[in-house]
C-alpha cells in the first residue's frame, strides 16, 4: 500500500495531517486486522518498536524536512510537504503482531 508523505507524517511524526481515516487505513493495512480507536497507541508503539525499514526511511525523510527548515511547525511542514512532496509515495510494510481487543483499555 503506497500513502502520500503527507499521510504517512500522521503515523512517522504523531501529528494528524490529514483525516483520522486515513490512520485508519494504515494501521489495518500494516496489521492486517481492523484496528479500533483505543488500540491505536497500542499499534503505534509496536510500529515504533519493530521500526520496519520502509517506517525509519519515512520518519528519517521527515526529520530530514524538519532540519532542513528549521523548524519543527505544523503548519510550516504541511506546507513545505505540500509544495515539495506532494507525490511523494512511503510504501507501507506489514508487522506482524496481533493487537488484542482489550490493549489500551487499561
């Protein structure tokens, strides 16, 4: 599955840029299951964690954009991704971890 950078920066810096939807798509994508809202920090930690190759080159991509701007500003990034990136493709992967209903209930 190929996302734009301006997707996948919801999942590489944290910040939602585009709708949750999307974050969605690409944690059921990744995990191959249908992700429920109270699991997404479950999901993401275990992303983070596993860091698959394709994820440490679109986080590295975007802190690469981060440094060459100087800025760490929401806004100011979208634009930029916008302007300069805006076909840019991140290919998603799979991890394979099962994410149990009740992980982030508690």
């Amino acid at each position: 599955m190929k996302v734009t950078l301006k997707q996948f920066f919801s999942l590489g810096d944290g910040r939602l840029s585009t709708e949750i939807g999307d974050v969605y798509k690409m944690l059921n994508y990744i995990f191959d299951m249908n992700i429920y809202t109270h699991q997404i920090p479950t999901a993401m930690r275990k992303l983070q964690e596993v860091n698959p190759e394709w994820f440490k080159e679109g986080v590295s991509l975007i802190n690469l954009i981060k440094s060459t701007e100087d800025t760490d500003d929401f806004e100011h990034l979208m634009k930029v991704i916008d302007t300069d990136y805006p076909d840019f493709k991140v290919e998603l992967g799979k991890v394979d971890f099962e994410i149990e209903f009740s992980a982030g209930l508690f």
